[in-house]
C-alpha cells in the first residue's frame, strides 16, 4: 500500500500554504499601563521573551527556540530576554517575573505552559505565542497558538533513508508519546514506502516522556539496530545524544558498513566524530518569530494559528555523506509536497502510526 499516494495532476496545481498567521496586538508589557489592543491598533515591539523548560543549548527543541527569538529580535532592534531551563511544572513565577521586565511579546515555549501561559497573559495583557495548543486556543490581541507541518519535512528524511539503507531496515526511535513526533513518523513512513515499498520499517519507543533520557535512547536504538536497522530516525531532544552515540559505536548489520543517524529539529553536525550524522529535519523558527513581532507592531496579533511547515523553516539538512542523485530525488519530492503532487498522511496520534504501519505489512 502506497501511503504517501503521489498524485500527478494535470493543470493547475493545488498550492500548499504552510503559513497561516495573523495578529492583533497587545500593550507594553505592564499589569494595567497599556492593554492589549485588539481593534488593530498596534504597538513598537522593542522587548520580547522567550521562557523555555530545558537549556538553551541542547541542539534541539530548545536552542532552536531561542536562536530564532533571538535572530527575529534582532531585525526587529528590539532587546530579547531568555529564560531557559524553566522545567515542565508551574511556570506562573517565571512568567510573572519575565512580565515585570514588560515585554511587549512573549514566548512560552513548551506545550505544558499552555494552560497556566494564555492566563497569565489575559492578566499582564502581553501577547504570548503557545505551543500545540490548536486554534481554539488563539485569542486576539493576546494568544497565538503555533503548530507545525513537520510530516513534510519526515517525509524527504523517508525518502533518505530507504535510498541510503544496506540492509534493507530503517528504524524510527521516539522519545515520547509526542503530537510532532507522530506526525514526523507517519511522514517517515510514507517516505520510505513511496521510496522503496520492500523496505522494513521498525518502531521504538523510550516511554511517555523520555525527552532527556540520553541513556534510554541508547538503549532502544541499540535494540534497533540489533533488529537489522542500518539508518536510525531519532527524534527526542536530549535522549537523541544517546541514540547518536548508539549509532557512533554500532557494529553494523549484515551488509552494512555503518549506521546512519538522521537527526530533528537542531544540526548535531558538528559532534559527528564517527562519520554518521546523515542529516537532519532541521527546524528554523525565525521567520514565524519575525511574523510574530510585525503582527504585534500592526495590530493583528492572535487570529490565526502559525503553521512551520517547507515554506518558512522546516528543511532536510545536506550534509557530504548525501550523494548527488538521492538528494535530486529529495528536492523533487520538496517540490511535489509544494504544489500537491505528493500527500503526506497526517498522524497525529501513536494509535494513527501504528495503523500505517500495519496498513503496509
């Protein structure tokens, strides 16, 4: 069964809009001073906050997060605080103090924060971008939600692996029971299965939250490998650490002369003393923070929820161990995915994976 279901079509092409976003905008940051607007006047974003649950230097979710806040800051001459290492309990402090230093957005930058992050807000009146939340969240002048296509860029990182594989086995290792996670391996799937169908695909899981657990996605990838998997999707912030080192110190399968590791979100290039670091679905969020303050400055601030999709930041990282015609065939089908040629499936779920994969067997 084909899962992606490339569709050629004549005429016209459906254009995929990735993009979708708009705002109405906010006050300056105190309790009672301005407050957020939302008849569309807006203000001069001159400060804005990023509060992140891990350190800002993990290669992944986290650094990726910042760096964009901090780069989309920058264009826009505003000061950019950052608060990381905030941990995944009640933020409500934190957010109160980053809100006394009156920024004139905010950043909440983990799905967790979505409850206690739009309360805060409706109280300091300082707009704040939120995490996987989905549209009902979005309330204008004062909460956007953000979510991504990131099925999209998966699916090139399929097509990757079952042109790279020796053995004839991939493997997709998660961290956790994760919405972009799920997404990321259904895109896998379908990539692999457009690419080559005989390809086998296996599937691993630390546990329900293994984000950090470096030791765990050693562990489950060597498993994996040990399974006959010569290319490893990883994904799992920082347990990817683990899952690489397990691909840095495998003996390959049959056939194989090493193991390949393609990576998510962040770019672990420069760690790869092995030779293994095949690439990566590199997320750059810096065009939708940029968004985010422009919106802000015009007053459209919480309309509509941003998408980080194959338009504005999610790319299949080149590296030099990709040769020429595997990466040709990974840029067609960049192409196909833009103009609707190609369906990626939508998982959203860990039940939803798994059926695509038994839909295949």
């Amino acid at each position: 069964m084909r899962t992606g279901r490339i569709r050629r079509r004549s005429g016209s092409a459906l254009v995929l809009t990735l993009a979708a976003v708009a705002i109405t905008a906010l006050g300056c940051g105190g309790r009672e001073e301005t407050p957020a607007s939302t008849s569309g006047d807006g203000v001069k974003v001159t400060k804005v906050a990023i509060i992140a649950p891990e350190k800002a230097n993990d290669f992944g979710w986290n650094q990726q997060g910042v760096e964009g806040v901090r780069s989309a800051a920058a264009s826009a001459a505003a000061e950019c605080i950052v608060q990381d290492g905030a941990g995944y309990g009640d933020i409500t402090p934190i957010l109160n103090q980053v809100a006394a230093e009156q920024p004139q957005l905010i950043f909440a930058w983990a799905s967790g924060y979505n409850t206690v992050a739009p309360q805060v807000a409706r109280e300091t009146r300082i707009p704040t971008v939120i995490i996987g939340a989905g549209d009902e969240a979005n309330t204008p002048g004062l909460v956007t939600d953000l979510e991504t296509h990131a099925q999209h860029g998966s699916y090139l990182a399929g097509i990757l692996a079952a042109r790279m594989t020796r053995s004839g086995t991939v493997a997709i290792v998660v961290s956790a029971e994760d919405e972009n996670w799920t997404k990321m391996s259904g895109g896998f799937i379908a990539g692999v299965r457009d690419t080559d169908p005989g390809t086998k695909i296996l599937y691993v899981q630390i546990g329900q939250a293994g984000y950090a657990d470096a030791a765990g996605g050693k562990r489950v990838t060597q498993s994996a490998i040990a399974g006959g998997a010569d290319v490893i999707f990883g994904m799992g912030d920082g347990s990817s650490f683990g899952m690489l080192q397990a691909c840095e110190t495998a003996d390959p399968p049959a056939g194989s002369e090493k193991v390949w590791f393609i990576d998510v979100i962040g770019d672990k290039t420069s760690l790869d003393e092995e030779g293994v670091y095949l690439s990566s679905v590199h997320w750059d969020f810096t065009s939708i923070d940029r968004l985010a303050i422009e919106q802000v400055e015009a007053g459209t601030f919480g309309r509509a929820t941003y998408y980080l999709g194959l338009d504005n930041g999610i790319s299949l990282l080149k590296t030099a161990w990709i040769p020429d015609g595997v990466w040709a065939e990974v840029e067609a089908a960049r192409q196909g995915i833009g103009d609707g040629s190609i369906e990626v499936p939508l998982t959203r779920t860990e039940k939803d994976v798994q059926a695509l994969l038994k839909s295949g067997e």
